[in-house]
C-alpha cells in the first residue's frame, strides 16, 4: 500500500515540476566571525544555484502612486523542490523562460509532498 501512495506521490511532483519554466539562484545571510575584530557579521552567502522553479502571481499590485512617486508592491507565490530550505528575508532572482531576471524577498516557505510554496515580495518604484 505505501509503495503505491510513494509512486502517485513521485508522478504528481513529476507534473508539478513538468510546469516550471524559470530559474532561481537564492542568497542568504550567514554568520561570520571576523578574526580581527572578533566581532561576528551577516555576510551574503549563495544557497542554492540555477533552482527550477514557477512564479504565480499572488495578488494584484496596489496603485500606491503619490505626487512624487508610484510604489509597486505585490505578492508572488514561487514554486520550488520541497527538500530546499528557504529562510524569510531570503533574496531569491528569478529567471524567466526569456532570460529576464527579477529580485525579490523571500517569506517563509511551506513545504508539502511534492513541491515548496514561497512568498516572494517585490517592492519597487515604477
């Protein structure tokens, strides 16, 4: 019985991941000690690399346009292999199928069976 809740689990991640149609390097802070100072500081540190990955639209962008300028924030959902640990505050660059990169900031990922969903924050001025 389990071998067969295992094979329908391994084809549905299959078919979710036949869907992606980007790429994703993600970046995180990691602790360093600097032996001069003795001090210990966030440093940038590439997690993962060339990650196949989707992005869905989460919600639609809110006309926060004022005198001066027009803010753009919205919410996407990322779509990545669940054995991945993505961290809030994560950066993570997405290229799409046409090599367009764009950066966001990671939430917390939620992990099920077959795939990760990721909130990704994009906040910009247009």
């Amino acid at each position: 019985m389990f071998k067969g809740i295992e094979k329908a689990r391994a084809k549905a991640r299959k078919a979710i991941e036949s869907l992606y149609d980007c790429t994703c390097n993600v970046t995180g802070c990691e602790d360093y000690k600097d032996p001069v100072t003795r001090a210990t500081k966030q440093v940038p540190k590439v997690k993962y690399e060339d990650q196949p990955c989707k992005v869905s639209k989460q919600s639609l962008s809110k006309n926060n346009q004022t005198d001066t300028v027009n803010q753009i924030a919205y919410e996407l959902k990322l779509f990545i292999a669940p054995e991945l640990e993505n961290k809030q505050g994560d950066t993570i660059e997405v290229t799409n199928k046409l090599g367009v990169k764009e950066t966001y900031k990671a939430g917390e990922g939620f992990p099920y069976n077959n795939h990760q969903e990721v909130i990704l924050l994009k906040e910009g001025k247009a």
